[in-house]
C-alpha cells in the first residue's frame, strides 16, 4: 500500500512490556496444560533435549519425572543418570537387518493366523 505524497508512515507502536510474573504465570499455565494431557517429551530424551528452554512442553517433561521421582524415590534418578553416563553402545542396538527379520516374523505369523482364521 503506497502512502500519500509528504504522508508520514505509521509507526508501529510498541507494546507495554509485560510484567515477569505474568509471563512466569502464562508459562506455568501453558507448561501443565501440556503435562496434564500427556503432551510432552520424556526429561532427558533426545526430543525433550531438542525443545528450547521457552517451550512449555520442556517443563512439562521435568514437572512428569519429579512426579515419577517423588514416587519410586532416588532409584529413577540413579536410572536416569546411568542411561545417561553409560548409554547403550551401539553393538548392542537392533541393526537394521534385526529390526526387518523380526518384521517379516512378526507378517508372516499374522498372515498365518488369518488363514487359519478363515
């Protein structure tokens, strides 16, 4: 949209800052709506690490393990810590050829089963 010759354009005006404990508030708010739906990231993954720290979802995840902390007590930290220091090596992980023999195991019981089925 063109302005009118000598027309000053507008200048967007700035918003009042808004106060810190409001923000606090809203991302509280935000962050147990998320935990209360289950719309979060397990504390420590690969997926909650990637979150940035604004996130809502991020507390929802550290507010989900002090929950599982509280209850089975300093055994789920220690868990967590040692998957952490120690994570499996990859020798130990499925290999692609693992993870598609089991498939193909997995299709060829259900296909079976629905012969036998009808």
């Amino acid at each position: 949209m063109k302005s009118a010759v000598g027309a000053k354009p507008k200048v967007p005006q700035a918003k009042p800052e808004t106060e810190p404990a409001a923000l606090i508030a809203d991302y509280w708010a935000a962050a147990k709506k998320h935990y209360q739906r289950g719309e979060y990231s397990d504390y420590g993954s690969d997926d909650w690490k990637a979150l940035p720290l604004e996130d809502p979802r991020k507390m929802a995840g550290l507010v989900a393990f002090a929950q599982m902390w509280l209850k089975y007590g300093d055994e789920i930290a220690d868990d967590l810590n040692r998957q952490l220091t120690y994570p499996e090596p990859l020798w130990q992980r499925a290999t692609t050829e693992a993870c598609d023999k089991a498939f193909r195991q997995l299709l060829a019981q259900q296909q079976h089963s629905r012969k036998e089925a009808a």
